[in-house]
C-alpha cells in the first residue's frame, strides 16, 4: 500500500479570505428570503451572512464568527424543509468561508464553493426549475473577481460527483477555471484604431 501524499500547503491570506466571504454572502443572501419564509424567527442564517459581511470588510476571524457559522448550520439540520435548509446551509457555509485551511485540497475547494452552489440549489428547488440554480451560478461567476479566480486556479480542481449537486459544484469550479484563461465579458476594451 503506498502511502499518501502530504496535501500541498499554499498561502492564503485573510485578504483572500475576505475575498471568498464578500462573494458567498452575496450568493447566500440572495436565497436568505427562503429559508426565513419558513423559520420566520429563526435569525441565525442572518447573522451569518451578517457576520461574512462584516469579515469581509475587515472584521476578524473570532470565536464569535464561527459560532454564527456553526449555528447556521444547526439551523439548516433542524428546519424540516429542503429549501430551507439549502439556504441555511449556504448562510452557515459564507460564515465558515473566513476559516478556509491553507491546504490545496478537494475538500477546501468545497469551502470555497459551497455557499454559492446551496444558494443556488436552494432557489433552484424552490422554482422546481435547474435553469434557476444555472442561472444562480452563472451570476456568482458574473460577480467572481480576478483575485478570487486566481483562488481557485491554485487549488485542485473539484472531482467530478453524482447528482445534481456535485454537477452543480463541478459546474461553478470549471467556470471559474475557464473565466481565468481568457477575459471577462465586458472588460475588454474596445481595439484603437
């Protein structure tokens, strides 16, 4: 039996950090509405994506933070609803973003990922229409920067699963790829003459 090769080590900053929070809380707030039509008093997928956001503009990694991430989580086991429960998941997971380990892993591309493919998945199912989560994704990756696409490039690219939701993971991870070896439309400028 050969024994297992060490994951690769990379830097990762909190800057880079910040970078993946922005863009999951963003994706993740967009499905929020779904799970508070369910949980009405139920704040706790809020606060998360409140707590991401306040990361992202340079909060810090604290105690407090994983705990709102956690309790999203809770949140999305213990709702009974399957949207619901998505939405939570991806409030839960913008959150836990900030905690990303600094190893090129497929596991930690899920980190990275997981927050926009549960918020897609999320209004996906609430629509009962995959062109929905498609349509989630393509925007999350409309919104995806340079720096967080460079991200990505450094991490191994995610295997290729079952269902619709390892499609819709793989689905956002080769986008993202893709988008990195050639311009964004809209960013070229137009040629001189």
């Amino acid at each position: 039996m050969q024994a297992k090769k060490p994951a690769k080590r990379l830097t990762l900053t909190e800057t880079d950090l910040r970078v993946v929070a922005r863009w999951a809380a963003a994706s993740a707030a967009r499905a929020l509405p779904l799970f508070e039509a369910v949980a009405r008093s139920d704040t706790r997928a809020r606060n998360a994506i409140e707590g991401a956001r306040a990361f992202a503009r340079s909060g810090k990694r604290t105690a407090s933070l994983r705990a709102l991430a956690w309790g999203a989580l809770a949140a999305s086991r213990e709702v009974r609803d399957p949207i619901a429960s998505a939405a939570a998941r991806a409030a839960g997971l913008a959150a836990a973003s900030a905690y990303t380990h600094p190893i090129a892993t497929p596991h930690q591309i899920n980190h990275l990922l997981g927050p926009i493919v549960y918020a897609a998945h999320a209004r996906e199912l609430a629509a009962d229409d995959p062109r929905v989560g498609d349509k989630e994704l393509q925007l999350a990756l409309r919104r995806a920067t340079p720096p967080l696409r460079k991200l990505v490039g450094r991490m191994p690219a995610r295997r290729e699963g079952r269902g619709r939701l390892a499609q819709m993971f793989s689905q956002l991870d080769a986008g993202l790829r893709a988008a990195r070896s050639r311009s964004t439309p809209g960013s070229r400028r137009p040629a001189r003459r």
